[in-house]
C-alpha cells in the first residue's frame, strides 16, 4: 500500500466559530410618570405610592451598627527617674511645617476682548434703518453701513438730509425697522475702522524743577478734527435723495 504523505488538519480548524451575538442597542427610557400637559402627571401621588411599594418600607427600622472610633492617642512608656514614666503620642502625626502663604489656586484664563464673538441682530442687515435711543442725535433714523471690528454699528444720517454724521453705535442703543434702503451703490474707504474713530492723546511732558507747582490740564486730540472731510465724503459717495429705493425687509 502507498503511503501519504499529507498531514492532517488539526483539530482547532474543524471546530466552528461560535455565532456572535448581536450587541443590545440601549435604548434611553422613558420614565412611567411624566407630565401630560399643563403640569398634569400621569398617576397621582397615590398611585405612585402603590406602584413603588412604599407601604412596605414604611416604619421597617433599620439596624445601624456603629464602628469602634480609633484612639486619637497612645501612651507610650517613657524611662527615667523623673519623667512621669508615660507619654501620650498622637497616632497620626502632624505636618512638620506648614507654608507661611496660602496657596494661589490656578484659575482658567480670561479671553481678552480683541478674542471676543462679535453677534449682530438678525433685524440689522446693511441698508437697514435704525432708530437712535441715545446720543446728541437721539430720535433720529440713521442708515446702517457695517459692523465694526469692535462689534459696533457704522452709521449714517446721512449727513447732507438729517446732520447725523458717520459716526459708531452700539446695537443695544438703536432700535431696527423694517425700511430698508439699497445701498449697494455706496461704497465705503477700506481707512473707515475702529483706529479711524480712536481719539489720539499725547504724552505727558516731563516736567522740571521750576515746573513743579504748575498744573496743566490735559489735552485731547479729538477725533472730530476730519468731521468736515468725512461729512463732504459721505454726501459724495451717498446717493442724492430723489434716487434712494426704500423698501420693506421680508
């Protein structure tokens, strides 16, 4: 008889793989007394009572079993003659040296308000006309142009129909409308931002021994100073009035 030279299949290849079962998908639950409307629970608090089996449970008293307190302190022999003989020794010992300041717990830091989300109101879009709550101009209807870095609004009379200049606001001090006017004709300098506005002040000259007892107030450059420039540029640039479109927003 031939002999074969083929080896034979282990034993762990002919068991099979048992069958996997399927992960349970949990499910959140959904509690058995929740409120039908109104602030109308489903079952009473009578109900409830029974449902839980609080009946069984009430005056059942429970034993409580108190643990032996550790001694606080050992008494320890002590030898000699004239030393009492005994000590008591803490059982926990304390800290050997304690800090002479208290610790300053790290706090998250602040984000500044360069880092701060600017939000602006859906109501306000470019075109919108707003209402002045505050100001000199107060009561007055300014157009709005854009949101400043700041997260101020840049606003408009303009100038040459009701003699509010260009000037910022806050959003919290106006009051929007649904007229809108198409402005998409104006188109404003890239200079007209935040630095634009900023006052300039000037740095305080040192002063001399002569100079000690003489006091100066102290001078602002106002940022009004291109009032006149920037009123002519925004009466250029704005359309003349016969020719604005006023429209209600949707």
């Amino acid at each position: 008889p031939k002999l074969s030279l083929e080896m034979a299949p282990p034993a762990e290849a002919n068991k099979k793989k048992p069958e996997e079962t399927p992960k349970r998908v949990h499910k959140p639950g959904k509690p058995r007394n929740y409120d039908l409307g109104n602030g109308v629970l489903r079952f009473s608090r009578t109900k409830m009572y029974h449902k839980k089996a609080l009946y069984k449970f009430v005056g059942k008293k429970t034993k409580t079993t108190k643990r032996p307190q550790k001694p606080r302190v050992i008494e320890k022999p002590i030898g000699g003659e004239k030393n009492g003989g005994k000590r008591f020794v803490l059982v926990k010992k304390r800290r050997a040296s304690y800090p002479t300041q208290d610790r300053i717990k790290p706090r998250p830091a602040k984000k500044t308000f360069k880092q701060h989300t600017r939000t602006l109101r859906d109501s306000i879009t470019p075109g919108t006309v707003l209402i002045l709550l505050a100001s000199s101009h107060k009561g007055k209807r300014v157009v709005f142009l854009k949101q400043l870095h700041s997260g101020l609004l840049l606003v408009t009379g303009p100038f040459g129909i009701n003699a509010c200049p260009l000037r910022r606001v806050s959003q919290r001090y106006v009051i929007g409308t649904q007229t809108k006017i198409d402005i998409s004709d104006v188109k404003l300098p890239d200079n007209i931002d935040d630095k634009y506005f900023a006052r300039k002040r000037e740095k305080r000259a040192k002063k001399e021994e002569g100079d000690i007892f003489q006091t100066k107030k102290r001078g602002t450059k106002s940022a009004t100073r291109g009032r006149p420039t920037r009123n002519r540029w925004t009466n250029r640039c704005w359309p003349p009035s016969g020719s604005i479109r006023i429209g209600s927003s949707s």
